[in-house]
C-alpha cells in the first residue's frame, strides 16, 4: 500500500511553487490564503524538511521544494493529460491551436492548405482569440502564444520574431503623386492606431515609433494624433489594405501583403516586436500529433 501525503497538499504546495505566490495559489484553487499554508505546512511535517524559505518577498523554494516541485509538476500534467485522453470520444479529433486573432486570419489561415497536404487524416480547430486560453485545463492542446519571452511552467519553442514599421497600400501613397523622403512626410497621411490589450508600456504604437522618428528628422511635428482608432488590430490592417491611412503593422502578420506588394513599407525605420512561441502542455496523450503541428509550423514559417 502506498503511503502518499493528502492530494490537498500537494495540489497546494505545486500550485504555490508555480505561482510564487500563497496568495495566486489560494485563488486558483478557490480557497483560501490560510487554508493553503496549512496544507504546505502539513506537506512539510510529512516531508520532516522546510519547502520554503519564509520570506516577505520573493518567495524561494529550499533545496527540498526544488527537488520536489517538477515531480509534482509533470506528475500533475501528466494525470490531466490522461484523463483528458480517456475522455476524449475520438482519437482521431481534431488538433485544437489557440492564436492571437490577427495571427491566425493573416497569417495561418492562408497557410491551412499546406497542413491538410502534409497532414490529411489530422484536422485542426483554430480558436482565434486574444485572450489566453488555459491549457492546463485541456482549453486547447497548443497555444500560439505572442510574448517577449518564452511563457514558463510549458513545452515552448520559439517559431518567428517580428519587427513593426508603418505599413501602407501603395495605391495611397500614389493618391498625391509625392514620395516618402523623411518621417515627418507620413504626416501628410492619415494615421491608423490600434489598442495593445496586454497594456504594455513598450508596445510599438505610433506614440513610440514618432519619439524614436523625432531623434532622426527633427522636423517631425511632436503631437501629431491618430486619425483613425480600433479596438481590433484586424480592423486597423482592413482599414491600411483599403488604403485608409498609415499603421504601425507587424512584418510576419502582413508578411504575405508585403510579399505580394498590396502592401509596402512607408518607411524602413522600424521598432522591435514580441517572439511567437509554440507552446503545449508536457507529457500530452497528443504529443506524437503535436510535434507534427511543430514540425509544420517550423517549416512554413
């Protein structure tokens, strides 16, 4: 008979361990702060060793919750896995991909046709959403994942990096006949923002891009405003492909447009974007079809 601490008190201590936070963990398991001490404390009494170094901040792992922490990690991931597996009605469903909205209209959409060559008997359900869908909880089997670095606690690897520059139709640049020689020359345009729902101070946004503009044409006007808002970025790039005005784009969502030349570049100065990852929960009962996805998407991109 095996002699296994409570199941409480090791979903507590990997939660915590994961979260870096008794707080986090107490709210993801939908009890309390108090309550998950407890059980860490418990968990420690068994062990007859401390899991963690009692600090206001940050939280440390001793060198026993070091050890312990990725056995219960992959050990949880992997009794998730299998449940989901027994579940599953059809072995043969579909390979669910969570991306970011944008990513998925512009740029793996138009490249599906490539997957169901290479891969017919695997169909694919794309959820194109912004939101970040939790694949411990068997939300999806792979996320795209747009992020500056790669997310922890998953399988991840790294597919493309983008870079942004205003983007335009060439058919609005010819509309007055004029050439782009410097940044301040945009101005005659309109300009296309778009919202950064992540909030992130360093998104490369117009605001950005002019600051950095300003350090090599001095002539460019300090506070000049959009002229055209979206809540969506697919809208603000609808909007630059009906040649509406002029956006901040990522180079790998329009890539095909810049290739086929129904978009161009107004100007060659540019601001750093995120990574795409590929990311998937380890020890998946989907493992074998995953890393045909990865395969294809290392390939294709």
């Amino acid at each position: 008979m095996r002699n296994c601490p409570p199941l409480r008190a090791l979903h507590a201590f990997e939660a915590v361990a994961r979260n870096g936070s008794f707080k986090a963990a107490a709210a993801e398991l939908g009890v309390t702060p108090t309550a998950i001490s407890h059980h860490v404390r418990l968990l420690e009494e068994i062990c007859g060793r401390k899991l963690f170094q009692r600090r206001p901040r940050p939280l440390v792992l001793t060198g026993a919750g070091t050890r312990l922490f990725p056995i219960l990690r992959n050990g949880f991931d992997l009794l998730s896995g299998s449940l989901a597996a027994v579940a599953e009605p059809d072995f043969q469903a579909p390979l669910r991909v969570t991306s970011p909205n944008a990513f998925a209209s512009r740029w793996l959409v138009p490249r599906l046709p490539k997957w169901r060559e290479a891969n017919p008997a695997v169909p694919l359900d794309i959820i194109g959403t912004d939101a970040v869908l939790d694949l411990r909880a068997g939300a999806a089997d792979v996320a795209i994942r747009y992020t500056r670095r790669s997310p922890l606690g998953f399988a991840a690897q790294e597919i493309c990096r983008d870079s942004f520059f205003p983007i335009c139709s060439p058919r609005l640049l010819a509309s007055d006949g004029r050439t782009i020689e410097r940044a301040a020359d945009l101005l005659r345009y309109p300009l296309i923002h778009f919202d950064w729902m992540n909030r992130d101070p360093d998104a490369p946004t117009w605001p950005r891009w002019l600051a950095t503009a300003r350090s090599i044409d001095p002539d460019l006007i300090p506070h000049k405003a959009w002229d055209l808002s979206f809540r969506e970025e697919l809208h603000a790039i609808d909007a630059v492909v009906a040649g509406q005005g002029i956006a901040i784009c990522s180079d790998v969502v329009v890539g095909r447009e810049l290739e086929n030349g129904s978009l161009v570049k107004a100007h060659q100065l540019s601001l750093p974007g995120y990574s795409f990852y590929i990311v998937w929960m380890p020890h998946s009962p989907r493992s074998a079809v995953i890393e045909s996805f990865l395969a294809w998407m290392r390939t294709v991109a």
